[in-house]
C-alpha cells in the first residue's frame, strides 16, 4: 500500500485539471445575457468584426472615410485627414491615431485602430449577444487542455515512480496499476469533453451572418451616412471583404492589401516569438485584434475609375487604368495619384 500512496499527488492534480478544463470549456460557451439574432439589421460595423474581424472593420471604416471624402491616401500609403467630422466612435479612433500631424502610414494606422477600445468594444457587444467567443475565455480553455495533458504526463511518470520502487519481494507491497489506469481513463474523458472551439463565430453568428448572405444583396440601414452613396458597397465590404466589395480605386485596394499582410505577418512573427512565453501569449490573445482579417489585392479598370478586388489566394485581375474624359493613364494624374481622388479627380 506504501506504493500506492505516491498516487495521491497525480491524483489530486488530474481532478483538479480534469475540473477546470471542465469550467473554462463551459464559460467559452456561456451567454450571460442571450439574445434573438437582429437579422439584417446588424450595423455596418458590427456585421465587419462578425465576418472578418478587427481588421475587416478598419477596411469598411476606411473606405466609408474614403468615400465621405474624410480621408486621401497617397501613393506612398500616407493616410491624411481632410478635416471632416467623425461619423462614430471608430472614425474617431482614426482621428485619434493619424494624430495632430494630419498624417499617418497606413500600415501604422491599421494596427492602432485594430486596437482601439471602439473596435474591442464591437468584439465585446457581438460576444454579449452570443455570436463570437471571446478570445481570453478561450485562451483559458486552451491553457487548461495543455494543464490536463501534463496532469496525465504526471499520473505516468508516478506510475513508472512506483514500480522501480517496488521491491519484488512482497507482493502485498506492490503498486496497484488498476489506480493510475483510472486516472488515465479520466484524463482522456476530460480531453474529449473539452474540445476547442473552431473559430471564434458562435453556432449563432454563423446562423446571423447566413441571414445578411441571403438572395438579395445586404445594406446596412445604420453605420452609413443618409447622405453617403455606396452603402451598398461598403455591406459587400463588411461582409465579404475586398474581394466583392468592387471598390473604384486600384491604389486604395491594393495599399489596403499591403497594409493587411504586414498586419499578418508581424503578428505570426509574435505569435512565434512567444510560443514559449505564456505571459505574451496570453496578451495576444486575450485582445480581438489577433483575428485580424485576410489580405487582400486589387486591381483597377475604366473610365473615371473602378476597381474589382480579390482576397489572397484569388485570382488577380490585372487591367489597365485609363479614362475617357482625362487621359488618366497618360498623365501624372493617373489612376491612384491619390487613393482620395483616384481618375478623373481634380
């Protein structure tokens, strides 16, 4: 029995493991305050976080700012504001980060912006409405599997512990395997219990998002100036992306794309920096930022100016920029001389 008694301490570690993977796994899935789904009419800038996520609202609130004639951006990804008022709080947030210059590098600006409290608090109403998963909830589920899997590490290596212990003599004082066994048992009934989540769209908000994808194309009735055209355009963007937005401008798109897949690749770089780092990647992902949105890339076409856009891994459509009333693609005022006015801009 003296060997069996080295069985308390794994023991005592898998219950406790087995019990907290139990409870982060049920707070992942809890609502504390459900709601009936809006339907279609979900605000612009919430529909952009539950399609896309951080990123894909800085894009709709960016070409909305571009199309309002809030905002010009140059050839050389430098946003500058124009001095018109912010429409919300995340026009605002932009304001707030392009700063009393005037001016900011578009890659820069995406990530405060992503950052924001105005776009962490779009993540938390949709959380609260039962359509996304909050990130740090599931980043503690995540953390309580890899504490289980050690617990199970720690009831084998007791168990290897309490047999090179045994003295082979007496067979009373043999280590009883049957113990270590059942905790096993448990531990892998625990892992099955507390599976991930896929993704961070709740069963509701894949069935809320299905109702805005329907038959006809969705506009949002909120988030849109009455006095702005395109609202149909930036519900293509919220919900789709870049790739059926069809904006007007190559330079826009394509800067937008640049931007985005610098946003990636800095963060897998920090995602790899601190795989080691339990503290660095607890910030990461307790933050909504990290489910950032694809990149994308573009290309423009026509009289005036109009661009079709494809997502990463689509196909490019490559197209010349001209214009029928100015020459645009013979002139320094070519398509994009300044994503803010794009052909036949004055």
């Amino acid at each position: 029995m003296w060997h069996n008694s080295y069985f308390v301490v794994p023991t005592v570690l898998l219950v406790a493991a087995v019990l907290y993977a139990a409870g982060t796994h049920q707070r992942v899935r809890h609502v504390a305050r459900p709601q009936g789904l809006p339907g279609r009419g979900l605000p612009l800038l919430d529909t952009a976080f539950l399609a896309g996520g951080p990123g894909r609202v800085f894009d709709t609130a960016l070409v909305r700012m571009h199309l309002s004639e809030q905002v010009v951006i140059s050839r050389s990804n430098l946003v500058t504001l124009t001095g018109a008022k912010p429409y919300d709080a995340v026009d605002q947030a932009v304001h707030d980060a392009v700063g009393a210059t005037g001016s900011r590098e578009l890659g820069a600006l995406r990530r405060m912006v992503m950052r924001s409290a105005a776009v962490q608090e779009i993540g938390d109403r949709l959380a609260d409405r039962g359509l996304l998963r909050r990130p740090e909830r599931m980043q503690r589920a995540r953390t309580a599997r890899r504490l289980l899997w050690l617990a199970m590490l720690d009831v084998v290596l007791f168990a290897g512990l309490a047999l090179l212990l045994d003295d082979n003599d007496a067979l009373h004082e043999r280590p009883n395997l049957l113990i270590p066994g059942f905790l096993l048992l448990l531990g892998a009934l625990g892992l099955a219990t507390s599976t991930p989540a896929k993704g961070r769209i709740t069963p509701a908000g894949q069935r809320q998002l299905s109702l805005m994808q329907g038959s006809t194309p969705w506009t949002p009735s909120s988030g849109v100036s009455p006095r702005l055209a395109g609202g149909a355009v930036l519900g293509a963007l919220a919900l789709g992306g870049l790739a059926v937005a069809g904006l007007e401008n190559q330079e826009l798109e394509q800067a937008m794309t640049a931007a985005a897949a610098q946003d990636e690749a800095m963060r897998q770089a920090q995602a790899s920096s601190s795989f080691f780092s339990s503290s660095s990647s607890s910030s990461s992902s307790s933050s909504w930022s990290s489910s950032s949105s694809s990149s994308s890339s573009s290309s423009c076409s026509s009289s005036g100016y109009s661009c079709s856009a494809t997502d990463s891994g689509s196909t490019h459509h490559h197209s010349s920029c001209g214009s029928s009333h100015s020459s645009c693609g013979s002139s320094h005022s070519s398509c994009g001389s300044s994503c803010g006015g794009g052909c036949g801009g004055s």
